[in-house]
C-alpha cells in the first residue's frame, strides 16, 4: 500500500481540518470516498456521536465501510469494531460476535485480534434471536467501556419479519447515535420509517458502493468453513469430566451421545464469560472430549452447546 495523497488534497473538505494525518489508502478506499461525502464524515466524527450501526442488505458494502472508517476515525477517537455477523464473522471465529479495538494502523482484518467474543451458537440470527441480542448487547457495551468511538457491524438481515424485529431490538438495546444505512432502494423504509420522527439515533443513508462483488452462498460456507478451521489450527483434544462443569443448550437441551459430536460449544469460565470454542469429540456420563485451542481447560466451568455442527466432508458449518 502507498501513502496516496495527503489530507490536504483529499476531498473530505469537511474534515481536513481535523484529519490532518496522512491517509494511507487502497483501492476500496478510492471508492469508499465516493460513497461517503464530507458532510457524512464530518457528522461521523463528530465525538458527541460515540455509536455508530451499519445497516444493510446482504453485499450492499457494511463490512468494507465499517472497515475503513474505522482507519479513518482511530486516527482521532480510540475506536472499537463490534462485529454482529455470527456467519461471515471477521472479529472472533463463526457462531459468534465479537469486539475489537483498533489500536495501531493495520492492513488487514486477518491482523485484527477480538478482545472478547460472545458465543450465539449459530451461522445465522434466524432461530436464535435470543442469543443474537444478547451477544450484541454484552459485546457492545464492553467495546463502549473502552472506546470514544464504536463502529458495529450488522448482520445483512432486513427482511420481513425477522430482519426487521431484530434491527429494532438490536436498536433499542445498543441505542446507536447514529445508524448508517446502507442502501440501493427502500429495502430499508420498513425498518427505518418507523424511527423517523425519534430524536436518535440520526439517520445517514449511502448508496452501496458500484464495485461491491455478490458473495454465493458457496463463498460464504467457504469463508465460514476456513475461518473455523483457521480458529481451531493449533487445537488438541482436551477430556473434561462432565461432574466438574454444567452443561447448557442454546436451544433444545440434548441427550449426551453421539448426536452431538462435532457441535461447536463454547467453554466458559466461573465469570460466565466465554474463553474458547471448541468441536465435540464424544460426550458420555463420565466424560466430553473437546478439541479446542484452549491450552487449559482447568478453569472452565460450563460448557454451552450450540446449534451449529463442523462438518470436515462437507467442508461447512451447519445449524442443527
Ligand atoms: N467500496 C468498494 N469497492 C470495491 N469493492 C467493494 C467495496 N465495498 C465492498 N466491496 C466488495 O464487495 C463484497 C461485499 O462487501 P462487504 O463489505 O463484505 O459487504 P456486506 O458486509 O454488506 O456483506 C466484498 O467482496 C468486498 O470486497
Ligand atoms: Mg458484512
């Protein structure tokens, strides 16, 4: 990446008064600035307007924006990500949602490592709402406990009824200052309408971006898939005694037997907080062998199985 202009020759007039860095850009940012206008930006980093939720169909572009202005705005603010997309997470492994701040320039999200994650136990909010927002309450409010300015990421969810039910929940429970929608047409009026006349969060619409690429739904089970396994790289087989630790279900509590082999679960300490995930090997009376990355597994004290399977063949994470 080369140092592509200075802030003095950009054009975000609005903020070249306050964004006196250099901006390292790349070749999504050339057209990031054609989505997002000065005005925009200046509203955006104004320190008053701490939490800001990207929202957006599937592809319109959040992930990217959220990325970039991120880079943008931690040149000033101390700024936090919060990734609410439990299926093509970024921040922490699938299943869960994740926070992180952004404390040195890095190129990559591959670079970025989660200060804590929330495990929902599923690729996907539908059938799991619960879990949902409650992982996006807890993580945001840690991600706020530490930065002036937080940027959360959403699932790409809108549709009728429960991408709208979950937007305005999530809404209510984060209270975002301002929401950035993302947005080609009025796929967004039946979720956005109904605030219109609330003093917050402040609305800011963008088109998408011209050069977003459709993901298929291959390249998303792909990307899931790899994450995981990058996740669980350096993993080894640990056995738990099942008389030391309680067991809970994200959704229907199941028999201990072979049913439940390669679920992912999270593994908890005595706070309630989750450490690691891991795959289930076997799970009996006496015993659950789990292969997980946590080197040790003294300290666990629940484990929480979720919806979602690791299947090797299929090379996929699926929701049981
Ligand atoms: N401004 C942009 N310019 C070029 N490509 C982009 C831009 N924004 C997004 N993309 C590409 O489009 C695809 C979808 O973008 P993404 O940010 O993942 O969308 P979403 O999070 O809404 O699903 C990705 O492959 C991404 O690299
Ligand atoms: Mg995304």
């Amino acid at each position: 990446m080369t140092p592509y202009f200075s802030c003095s020759g950009c054009g975000f007039k609005g903020l070249c008064g306050q964004f006196r860095t250099l901006l390292l850009i790349s070749a999504n940012f050339i057209i990031f600035s054609k989505v997002i206008d000065s005005r925009h930006l200046e509203r955006l980093s104004a320190p008053d307007k701490r939490l800001i939720m990207v929202i957006g169909a599937s592809d319109s572009g959040k992930t990217t924006l959220v990325w970039h202005l991120s880079r943008l705005l931690m040149e000033h603010y101390k700024t936090a990500i919060v990734d609410l997309d439990m299926g093509q997470s970024r921040i922490g492994p699938p299943t869960t949602v994740g926070w992180a701040m952004m404390e040195t320039y890095v190129e990559h999200w591959l670079d970025i490592k989660e200060k804590d994650f929330y495990f929902t136990g599923t690729v996907t909010p539908f059938g799991s709402l619960l879990p949902a927002i409650t992982g996006a309450m807890l993580i945001t409010e840690k991600a706020s406990n530490f930065a002036e300015k937080v940027i959360i990421d959403t699932t790409g969810l809108i549709s009728e009824p429960t991408g709208r039910v979950l937007k305005h929940y999530k809404m209510d429970i984060i209270n975002p200052d301002i929401i950035l929608a993302v947005s080609s047409g009025n796929e967004l009026s039946h979720i956005l309408d109904p605030l219109r006349f609330n003093a917050k969060p402040e609305i800011i619409m963008i088109k998408p971006p011209t050069g977003v690429k459709i993901k298929t739904p291959i390249k998303r089970r792909e990307y899931r898939f790899e994450k995981m396994l990058d996740y669980l790289r350096e993993s080894a087989v640990k056995v738990i005694e099942t008389r030391k630790i309680g067991v809970r279900f994200t959704r229907h509590p199941l028999q201990f037997n072979d049913d439940l082999r390669n679920r992912i679960v999270s593994l908890r300490d005595r706070s309630n907080r989750d450490i690691a995930l891991g795959v289930i090997r076997s799970i009996g009376s006496k015993e659950i062998k789990i292969l997980t990355p946590l080197k040790d597994v003294e300290d666990i004290s629940s484990i929480v199985i979720g919806r979602t399977a690791i299947d090797m063949e299929g090379r996929s994470l699926r929701d049981l």
